[in-house]
C-alpha cells in the first residue's frame, strides 16, 4: 500500500490518494488535503460538514454519499458546493480522512 508524508505525518492512502486508515488523519492533514482540492481555508462551515462525515463514517464503516450530509450536517446542496466545488461528496471524504463514497466517479 502506498504511502505519503501529509503536514509532517506518514499516512496510508490509496491510488486516488484518499487515507486508507481513517484513524491517521488529523486536522493539520485535512487543512493540507483541502487546499489541494482547491479549498484554501476551511471555515467554521466547512469543518460541521467534516465533523458530520467523520461521525457518520465511524458508525457506519463507509463514507456518507451527498444526500447524507445535506441532511445530517444542516446544510443544502447548493450551499455544500459552494464549500467544496466540483465533487463535494468526493471532497469532504478526502479531506475528512475517509475512503471514496459508493458512486462516485
């Protein structure tokens, strides 16, 4: 299995790059996962949807598709584009440490 250093910590991760070990992400990976998906800062906003994932991700053993984190997060799907562009779904597993949701492309 691959592996890749990320904010000074050697992790494991898969060939698309997403963390196959969801218990070696950290908040510093995330920031630096982030701004390689084109989201330079994480806000207050950003960070209940990737708290949400991981929560989610943790009791359920797979990442959380579009739909679940529009409703278990609060928020809209018009509003979780606008935070993570192009793929959100796909984005926020990446950055919450977690493994690509079922469906994505």
């Amino acid at each position: 299995m691959p592996t890749r250093d990320i904010a000074g910590k050697t992790v494991q991760v898969n060939d698309e790059g997403f963390l196959t070990n969801p218990a070696e992400w950290t908040k510093e990976i995330a920031a630096v996962i982030a701004v390689e998906e084109g989201v330079p800062e994480l806000s207050a906003a950003h960070w209940k949807v990737i708290d949400f994932a991981r929560t989610a991700g943790a009791s359920s053993g797979s990442s959380p598709t579009l739909r679940q984190i529009t409703n278990g997060a609060g928020v809209t799907t018009k509003e979780l584009f606008a935070l993570f562009p192009k793929g959100p779904a796909k984005k926020v597993a990446r950055i919450a440490g977690m493994g690509k949701p079922e469906g994505c492309v």
